[in-house]
C-alpha cells in the first residue's frame, strides 16, 4: 500500500467534484418564479429551470463527474498498486480526453462570462448563497481545471494515443448533442436546452420546419464531433512533442 500526499490529495478532490455536482442536484428548487412571470411558456434555453436532473444536460457537469471519477481511480490503483486501473487511467488517451474536456469548458465559460454584460462568475449578490455560488464556480471551471493541467503535464501516459481512440473519444460529443436534444424536446415540461447551439430558434430567431431543423442539428453535431476530434488530435500530438 502506497499512501503518500499525491494519492490522498487526488482522492479528496475526486470526492470533492463528485460533492458539488450531487450539491448541485439536492439543492435545486423548483423555479417556480420563473414560470409565474412567464405564464404558458413552453420553450425555453438558459438556466436550468426545469429539473435537478435536467443538470446533465451541461457539458461542464459531465467534465465535473469524470474528472471527480479519473481521481478517485487514479489514487486507489496508485495507493493498492492496481495495475491494470493504473495502466488505464493513465493512457495516453483518456488524460487527453479528461484535459480536453476540461479546457473546453473552462475556456467557453470564460468568453461567455466576459461576454454577457454583467461579469460576475456567479457573484450576483454580496450574501451567502451568491459567494457559495461563485465559490463553487470558480471550484469547478478553474482550480479543478488547474489541477488537470498540472496531472497532464505531470503524468506518465501508457500506451500510444491511436486514431481508433481519437474516433470512439469523439463520438462522445455526437452522443451528448444527441441527449440533450432528445431529453430537451421531450423530457421535461417544457422544451428546454442548456445551450443556444441545440436550439435552431435560438440560433437563428425564428422556428424552423421539422424537415430543415433536423438536418441543420445533425450537421451541428457532425461539426461538433470533427472540430472536437482534432482538437483532441492536436492537444495528444502537443504532449507526445513536449514528454
């Protein structure tokens, strides 16, 4: 058994990402607010003001929950000499899976934040909720995403990062486009979605026949999964350069 600072530090941040996304879940409330000043409304895409769960549908919760998942692995088959965990948390391709997702969501945060108007990162009011929410924000989009520059840099991959690997990482984005247009067209009380790019309202102000709305979303998630797919092929190629 090794236990040293690395492996219990890694362990405690796993369970702490872990903590604020399942905080997140417990401590929804129902928006009720938001539908008495918006009586009939059936569409809508921003804050989540539908369900707890409805939080799965953001791409950072999902960075979140992975990244809290590749920790806790990671210091379990380092502390109990777990080879073959050890071996695949530590391929080359699933640290440049975790970082990539990572560094995408914590750089679109930044620019939509920057972009709004109003820059707060969740500080919208000097009491105690806002500056847990900032707290949290801040937790999540930058000293997480810390961290994973530092494990990326740091670590030692096993195994080469294949094109095959390349495939089946981007056909995660195409899966997670797919899940959330499906959940948010029919899953919640009213359509809702977490982002505009789901929406062909959103992007282009006006409601689309079904026969173009389809092929427009699943030319989006086509373009998603390509840039995704060499974004992840550049940021391998950068660290097999730089080791």
């Amino acid at each position: 058994m090794k236990l040293n600072f690395k492996n219990v530090f890694l362990f405690v941040i796993g369970i702490s990402a872990l903590a604020l996304f399942f905080e997140h879940i417990l401590l929804f409330i129902p928006h009720d607010y938001f539908y008495d000043a918006n009586p009939g409304i059936t569409y809508y895409v921003g804050v989540n003001v539908v369900s707890a769960w409805a939080d799965l549908s953001y791409f950072t919760y999902h960075t979140i929950i992975i990244f809290g998942i590749w920790c806790i692995c990671f210091s379990v088959s380092d502390c109990f000499n777990i080879e073959k965990l050890k071996h695949f948390v530590c391929h080359g391709s699933v640290i440049t899976f975790i970082f990539t997702n990572y560094l995408i969501t914590s750089l679109l945060y930044t620019v939509f934040e920057l972009a709004s108007g109003n820059i707060t990162f969740g500080l919208y009011a000097l009491n105690r909720k806002a500056i847990h929410n900032f707290g949290t924000n801040i937790l999540g989009h930058y000293i997480f995403f810390i961290i994973m520059i530092i494990v990326f840099i740091k670590s030692k991959f096993y195994g080469k990062v294949k094109n095959k690997h390349l495939i089946m990482m981007s056909c995660y984005v195409f899966i997670y486009y797919l899940y959330v247009l499906i959940t948010g067209k029919f899953m919640y009380c009213i359509e809702w979605y977490p982002y505009p790019i789901f929406d062909t309202y959103a992007l282009f102000g006006k409601r689309l026949e079904l026969y173009l709305e389809l092929p427009i979303l699943l030319i989006i998630a086509l373009c998603m999964t390509v840039g995704y797919y060499f974004l992840l092929k550049f940021i391998s190629y950068l660290k097999q350069r730089t080791s």
